[in-house]
C-alpha cells in the first residue's frame, strides 16, 4: 500500500491512497479524499459525515476511488461513492468504515498513518 498525504497552510490535506492489486485485477486502485466545501456562515471547510463523525478534526477523512473524482470533474460528490472512512466522534475515539477492495489489514494501517501523522504534525 503506498500512502501520499500533503497539506498547505490554506487547503485542506490531500490524501491519496494506492493499493496493490488483488487476486486477477492486474491494475492497482487508487483513492483520493473527498474536499470539504469552505462555509462562510461557519468560516470553515465542512464535509458531511452523516453520523459517522460527531466532532471537527484534521483527522477526519474520506477516500473515493481516483477514477470516479475524474468522471465527476469534482472532488465534491456525495456520500454514496465513499471507500474509506476516518471519523473523529471523542477525545481519542474515531470511527472507521471501509468497503472492498481495503482489507481489514489496508484500513487498520491507513486509519493509524492518518491519526498518528496528525499527532506529529507531519500533516
């Protein structure tokens, strides 16, 4: 699994996921995080979580196949197309959601890359 997450000081983080394919796919698939939308009642990025994340946080992520952002032209779809899911709901508590092709294994090592590089500050 190779993982690239970047972040400027104006943007959001940009999270972008590649896992090695399986069984007789002979293509890797590629994830990319969906963007939050800034509002300008709450002057802040905002991206809905449904439930799935009851507290704001650096941390918060949601992956969606690399191919399906380009279909779309937009990295601001809806809820329905996401694989991913890291959601901040207490201090040290988070929720995390996946779907195929993430085994256990890719979304236990993903969701401990994108908490523990928040607490370092390397994101």
């Amino acid at each position: 699994m190779q993982v690239l997450i970047r972040r400027s000081r104006i943007r959001p983080r940009s999270v972008r996921v590649k896992i090695p394919a399986q069984g007789q796919s002979p293509h890797a698939s590629e994830f990319v995080n969906l963007e939050p939308r800034w509002d300008d009642v709450l002057k802040h990025y905002v991206l809905k979580y449904h439930g799935r994340a009851t507290r704001a946080s650096v941390k918060n992520v949601q992956l969606q196949p690399a191919d399906r952002a380009v279909a779309n032209g937009t990295r601001h779809p809806s809820f329905d197309g996401v694989a991913f899911l890291v959601g901040k709901v207490g201090d040290d508590r988070f929720n995390v959601d996946f779907m195929s092709p993430f085994s256990f294994l890719h979304a236990f090592a993903l969701s401990l890359i994108i908490v523990d590089s928040a607490y370092f500050g390397c994101i």
